[in-house]
C-alpha cells in the first residue's frame, strides 16, 4: 500500500467526518471479511479432499455477433 503524506494540508470538518467513518467501517469489516474468506477456503479444502468438482459458476447465455439494434435492446 502506498503511504501519501499531505504535511500541511487542512481538511474540511466533513472530510474529517468522512474519513473517520471510513476508519470505522474498514477495522469492522476488515476482520469479518477475512473470517469470511478462512471459512470459504477451509470447505473447498474439504471438498477438495472428497474429490468434489468445482461449481461451474460462469454459464454462457447467448453466443451471437454483432450489435443489437435499439428495438432489440429496449426489448421490442
């Protein structure tokens, strides 16, 4: 991560606000998302171990060419 100093900047009542929120919200979620991720790794590692296959998670939908007219798109 790159660290920028801003020595002798002022910041605004509301940036103050808006970046103490953002403090907030980031050590709430920083641990819940890591926990998150620690539990999703440690089933496909089961999984894994079972001889599962991966879900297929990307299906194709169509397979057409070219630029759909107005009508097309809008449905009609």
């Amino acid at each position: 991560m790159k660290t920028v100093s801003f020595q002798g900047a002022q910041l605004s009542p509301g940036q103050r606000r808006r970046l103490e929120q953002q403090r907030q919200v980031q050590a709430f979620l920083s641990p819940v998302l890591a926990e998150q991720v620690s539990q999703t790794l440690a089933v496909l590692d089961i999984r894994k171990e079972q001889g599962a296959k991966a879900e297929k998670v990307w299906t194709l939908a169509s397979e057409t060419r070219g630029t759909p007219s107005i009508a097309e798109w809008m449905g009609y």
